[in-house]
C-alpha cells in the first residue's frame, strides 16, 4: 500500500505450499488466492477504519508473493503477505489477535528466513499498522522502527484548504502539453530525494530503474500530471491516477519540489491545482501515502495536513538487514 503507484511488476514471486507446526500446536500454512478467505474476516477486523479493504484487494496482494496464516484450532490468528523488491523483502497486510504477537513473530521468522535466504535481499521490512501486538513482534525480532508512512486523505466535495485564487503567477502545465515525461520525471525524484532515498534505492533499485518506471507512469496519462515552471525550468512536479480498487477516488503520487525552490509556495500551488483537476474531473476524494519521520512531520505531510487533508492511517516501517536468510 506504500509508496503509491506501486510497480509491482518489478517484484519477485516465490510461492511455497504446505505447512510448519509451531510449539504449542500452533500450525504456519501458505495462503493463496484460492484461500484466502480463511484470513480475510481478521485482516479487515484489524484494517477497519484504516483501509478499504476487500476480498479481491486482498487477493492481489496475495497473488505478488508468499502469504502465510497462523492458525490454531483451525482460526487464523495471524497473517502477513509479503512482496520482494529488488533489496528488500517486505511484510505488509499484517494481521494478529490481541495475545498472539510471538506466534506472529514466529510466522515472520519463518517468512524472512525463507525468503531472505533464497533471493539474498539486503534488508528485512515489515510495513504496518503501530498496533501494540505487531510493535512487539517487530521488537522481538530486534526490527528498529525508521519511518512512517502516514496515509492522508481528502473529500473533494469540501474544501480542501485552498482559499481564493491560488498560483500567484507561477506558471503550471500539464505534462500533456509540456512534453518530455523524462524531464519531468528527473525534477520529481529530484524533489522525492530528501525523504525517499530508500525508496528509489532499496525498493526500485536505483536511480535509473526509478526514473524509468516514473516516466512511464507519466507517459501513461500526462493529462494528470503537473509541472511548475520557473524560466522556463521544472522545479516542481505533482501527479495522480485513478485508484484501481475505489471509484471515484484519485491516488496522488505527492507533490514533488527541488531543494532550491521550496518555500516559495510552489508545493502548495502544485497541490491547490491538482485537487481541483481531480475535483473537475469528477473525482470524490483523493489520498496520498507521505513519508514521516517516527517524530515530527516532514514537510510534505506538513503540507498535505494545511490544505485540509486528514491523516486516515499511520503505517510504522521497521527494518533490519537481512543476511543469509537471517534477520
């Protein structure tokens, strides 16, 4: 669920069947699209209010890698999907009954062993709700908690903090009509750098694999990108799409402004348009997934925050290095 527009076609895929019985009579099984079932009354009970989840999201997410379920007496009472970048290997989706966070430290043991072994990643994530029962069974697996991902969000029919006339002169083109989605793609990460370095290193493999997925993600539908232009320079880029799972819901890929040009109302010009494109367009709401340090807000969630969006969910990473299947 984090970062947004996520590529999973860059991930890797490796399904195992069978099962592994715990001390205590607790039973890990491999979880497929076929039973996924068995699981989705406890991950939408934990998710509820947080995220929209459904039986055929939940499918997906189990379709890009391994998924596994502690089960005892039959009834789940833990679960992670976990899904392979290029250096990393990331628990997400978790869910656990109130209790059982060793037999889900148990079940991740066993998933980051697995799997960390075999594709030889570098770092072990867990991307998760701050839920006491989860926060302990990272802590046991001595993961340090590094940032948040804070999901924020937006009801288009209000207003969305943005009095009056908004751009102050600041020229703002629609990628459609400026052109070279690869320019516009380097000034984005130019911007993302500060807070997401991990994200272009790790997750998409460096900068190059980076750049090449970002412009294909404008070149897609530049009519929903934006650029901010200073003489004629792209300092500032925003973009979106529609959310494949929610109609009516526009997925924001953020707002994105060089290092030499922030505080100059660009970011927050960038964002006054680009709701009211989604806004013209029809869309309902809107969301972005933001980075966070674990105190404190960076500055873009600072911004989403001042023009009216509202934190829906708070996602805690926690990570340590992943070597010869160990974490």
């Amino acid at each position: 669920m984090i970062p947004p527009f996520d590529g999973s076609k860059r991930c890797r895929t490796l399904r195992r069947v069978g099962g592994v019985t715990m001390p205590g009579g607790t039973r890990l099984v491999s979880i497929d699209v076929d039973n996924v079932d068995i699981v989705y009354r406890l991950v939408r009970s934990v998710y509820k209010g947080f995220e929209d989840i459904t039986l055929e999201s939940l499918k997906e997410s189990v379709a890009a890698g391994q998924a596994m379920a502690a089960l005892v007496g039959g009834e789940p009472v833990a679960f992670a999907s976990s899904i392979i970048y290029p250096g990393v290997v990331e628990a997400r989706n978790l869910a656990v009954r109130p209790g059982y966070s060793d037999v889900l430290r148990h079940l991740l043991e066993h998933m980051f062993t697995s799997l960390g072994g075999e594709l030889r990643v570098r770092l072990a994530r867990i991307s998760a709700l701050g839920i006491p029962s989860i926060i302990e069974a990272a802590s046991r697996l001595g993961l340090k908690p590094t940032r948040r991902i804070l999901k924020v969000k937006w009801n288009l029919h209000h207003s969305v903090g943005c009095p009056g006339r908004h751009g102050g002169g600041l020229p703002i083109v629609r990628a459609v009509e400026l052109g070279q989605a690869d320019r516009i793609a380097e000034a984005y990460l130019e911007g993302l750098a500060t807070h997401w370095k991990w994200w272009i290193e790790a997750d998409k493999g460096g900068y190059n694999h980076a750049l090449a997925e970002v412009t294909e993600w404008i070149q897609r539908d530049p009519s929903r990108w934006i650029a901010a232009l200073i003489h004629g320079k792209v300092v500032g880029v925003a973009g979106y799409a529609r959310h494949n799972r929610l109609p009516g819901t526009a997925w924001l890929a953020g707002v994105a402004v060089k290092p030499g040009y922030r505080l100059q109302e660009i970011g927050s010009t960038l964002l006054c348009t680009l709701l009211d494109i989604a806004r013209d367009e029809g869309f309902r709401e809107a969301i972005v997934y933001t980075y966070s340090p674990i105190v404190g807000l960076a500055p873009g969630a600072t911004l989403y925050i001042k023009r009216g969006g509202l934190i829906q969910a708070e996602y805690i990473h926690f990570e340590g290095r992943a070597s010869q299947g160990q974490v």
